[in-house]
C-alpha cells in the first residue's frame, strides 16, 4: 500500500475521504508540532539528518533514505495491509469476523489499551531529548534522531486511532497525550518506566534493548487484536521497532568490545584501573543491565491479571504470535506462577502477562548470551546476567520483595550494591562528551562495524542545517 506524500498528513487510509476526520487530525497537528519543538531533541532541529522515511508497507520497499531536517519529517498514519475475511483468532469471539469499528461494550477498554501505548511514544522522545548532545558519533547521534522520529510516528499512529474510531473522547485523550510529560511531578506519564530520566547513553541503550524491547511484545499481542485497525497500524509499528532494538543491542555490545580491548592491554579487570583509563567496566555494565531489565519486567503488569483475562477473553489483545498456540480459547487451561507463598496454579487467562512476559525474558537472553561469548572470547570469565524475575519489582506479586538479583532473601544494602550507584551514574555521565567528526567516536565506545545504509563509516550522517 504506497503512502500518499502529497497530503499534509502523509497516510495509506484515504483520509481525503473524511473531511471531518481529516480536518480534526489537522486540528492536532500544530499541537504536536509544538511539542516536539519544545520537548523534542534539543538543539538539531535545523540540522540536516540523514534518515529513513516509510514509503509503502510491503516488505519491498518500505523505506527510503535522504537528509530531511526532523520538523519536516513526513510522519503521518500507516495501516498494514487488510486482510480479507480475517477474524478473530483468540477468545470467547474466535471465528467472528473482525470489527471495523469499536464494538460499544468493549469502548473504554481499547480505549484504554490504545492511550497506555500511545502515551509510552512521546514519553521516550521526552526521556532522550537532551542526549545528541553528548553523542559519542555521528552514526549514533543519527540512531537517536531515528528512533526519536519513530516514536513521534507511533504516536501520530494511536492518535489516528483514537480521533477515528472514539469520537470526542478520543479526541480529548490525544490531546492528553502531549499534555503528560515524563518525569513532570504533576502529570507524569502513565508508566514509571517512561519517567526515568534517560541522561546517559548507556541508560539510552539500555532502554531500546530493555524497554523497547517491551514494546515489540505490547505491539505484537496487539497485532492480534480482533479490533482490526488496531492490529493493522501495531503490525506496521513492529517493523520500525525492530530498529530500536537493534541500535541497543549494538550499542551495549560496542561498549563491551571497547571494554575488552582496554582489559586485554592492559591484563586486567579491575574496575579501578579501567575507570581511569575511561572505559565502562563490566561490573558497572551489570548494575544497568539489574536496573533496567527489572523496570521493563514491571511494564507487563501483574502476574495475575483479571483485566488481562478480560482483554484476551474479549479478542482485544492476545498473546504474542497467538497462531503459534495450540489452545486459543484457554478457558479450561491453567499455569503454574511462582508468588511469595509458593507456586500457585493460576487460570491462563489471568496468566496472560506472565506468559507475555516470560517470551520476552527468553528474548532478552539471546543478546546476554552473544555478549558472554565475546567476552569469553577475548580470554575473560565474566558472565553479563538478567537477573532474577524477582529482583527490584514494583508491580505484580513480587513488588517490594527485597530479594538479590539471583531471587535469595538478603538485607536493603544487597540490592542497592547490585543498582547503579550514584558513584556510577557520575562515572558515566563524566564519560559523556560528544564527538561530532565523521568518522570519529568517543574513548568509551567503538564504530560499528557498518555504516547506516551502506554508508561508510565516515559519512556525514548529521550536518548543519
């Protein structure tokens, strides 16, 4: 489906057809426009950045590449293609065909899944707004500007939604969601995660292999939706979220690459000796990894959840790859769910966060796993872990356990030393100068091994304006 770029808001919907629909995104374009100059990344607006632009939705030519400056970057609305005669695949409605349109009895509900999504979009632009200016290249302060535009095009992707399909209260929840600012103590965003400052780019690459990561997951149990618009736009969403991921799982591996180098000249690993020669050592490595893996854990929610129960039995939301699942109905079916008092048999509906969530731990683990064998390689027995599912909980059966990252009873001072210290936070943000010569990186990191595009590696991936 090719994207009409002649319209003021580019889409593949036909929005030409609704005058009203058409007019009323209008309305709330400027209001966005406003935000991301205000809240968005700081300082580059003028600068010409080298990024990719979606062009259609198939698989063949998605996207394109060229210097745009990031206020006219073309962001607009994108559904994957309809499927014809597609019904829902999951629930107490499978085998129906799926809705077009917001079935009155589960209103509030998509309603609610829809803005929980929407509002983690903005909230990351907000987190990582002040990092191009400590970028340690080019070709990263590039990946930054990407991953900040996309996420502006997620938003503009459940704003759609929710002035289409929800009439006036939509249109007040989409307004709300550049009202909320991350970290604001008045009206924060709704998750915790997206009010954590990100001030360091070892926090920003941390959050795109965590916390984004977290996002494939919402996304694909909504891609399953039997509200078809719904699943249409978050199946579009995954394949720009796929980039997100991979600028964090690169980035902390180019860190540690970096790391090895320095221990293997000079023969050791003791953090004191590597901190003055300005790398990051592994110990420290660990303590971000303990940090944000165990704040991403608290974005799906309880382990026992009588609104996930309700979303699947309803067809709103599935589990991730619902197809791949024997059982779509669940409502006999049982799991076992480790709590403080012991392993208890829950109903697979009510388990449907724990059964997301454990997905996405075993995802998380390839990347830890690739690490561990480089570092092996380079001649060091130090293994990169996630830690416990218990550790450092705030929401679900072990919020406020205070158990060490391996899951053991320990005292208040365990799980502090096993957290970013401010020590550390100071170390790293110390770290952070911004290194703008193509071709160049910071003393902390390395260059990729390939440019963006097939670019070189020295290629002007940010130029003034």
């Amino acid at each position: 489906m090719a994207i009409d770029y002649q319209a003021r808001i580019p889409n593949n919907v036909d929005l030409s057809t609704d005058r009203g629909l058409q007019r009323a995104l209008e309305h709330w374009q400027p209001a966005f426009l406003d935000w991301w100059k205000e809240l968005g990344p700081t300082t580059f607006q003028e600068h010409d950045v080298y990024l990719r632009t979606a062009t259609s939705v198939d698989a063949k030519g998605w996207a394109t590449f060229g210097y745009v400056k990031m206020p006219d970057y073309r962001w607009g609305i994108f559904l994957a293609d309809k499927q014809e005669d597609r019904t829902i695949g999951f629930g107490d409605h499978r085998g129906k065909p799926v809705w077009q349109q917001v079935p009155g009895e589960f209103r509030s509900a998509l309603r609610r899944l829809i803005v929980t999504q929407g509002d983690t979009e903005p909230a990351s632009v907000e987190q990582q707004r002040m990092l191009a200016l400590t970028a340690p290249s080019l070709y990263d302060m590039r990946n930054l500007f990407q991953v900040n535009v996309e996420e502006g095009r997620h938003l503009w992707a459940m704003v759609y939604l929710l002035h289409a399909y929800f009439g006036r209260d939509g249109r007040e929840e989409a307004e709300e969601l550049l009202y909320r600012h991350s970290g604001d103590v008045d009206n924060p965003r709704i998750l915790g995660t997206f009010n954590e400052p990100i001030d360091d780019w070892l926090s920003f690459y941390m959050f795109t292999y965590f916390t984004d990561r977290d996002g494939k997951y919402q996304l694909k149990s909504l891609a399953e939706s039997g509200f078809d618009p719904l699943a249409r736009t978050c199946q579009f969403m995954l394949t720009e979220e796929a980039h997100h991921m991979f600028v964090g799982e690169t980035g902390i591996g180019r860190i540690i690459k970096r790391t090895l180098d320095e221990m293997q000249k000079l023969g050791t690993d003791d953090p004191v000796t590597l901190r003055k020669a300005g790398v990051i050592d592994l110990p420290l490595i660990q303590r971000y990894i303990n940090f944000w893996y165990s704040s991403a854990l608290d974005l799906f929610g309880a382990e026992v959840s009588s609104n996930a129960a309700t979303y699947f039995a309803n067809g709103l939301k599935g589990r991730p790859d619902e197809m791949t699942f024997e059982d779509h109905d669940c409502s006999g079916a049982f799991e076992n769910v480790e709590t403080p008092d012991g392993v208890q048999e829950v109903a697979t509906r009510n388990a449907m966060n724990f059964l997301t969530r454990n997905a996405y731990v075993r995802d998380c683990a390839v990347g830890l796993t690739r690490w561990y064998r480089t570092i092996k390689k380079a001649g060091f027995d130090f293994e990169l872990r996630l830690p416990s599912e218990r550790f450092h909980r705030n929401v679900g059966v072990w919020a406020g356990a205070v158990v060490d990252p391996e899951g053991k009873p320990c005292s208040p001072d365990v799980v502090e030393a096993a957290l970013p210290s401010d020590a550390d936070r100071a170390y790293v943000k110390s770290l952070m100068v911004a290194v703008t010569e193509p071709g160049k990186c910071a003393n902390w990191t390395t260059l990729p091994e390939r440019g963006v595009n097939n670019q070189p590696i020295d290629f002007e991936y940010v130029r003034a304006g």
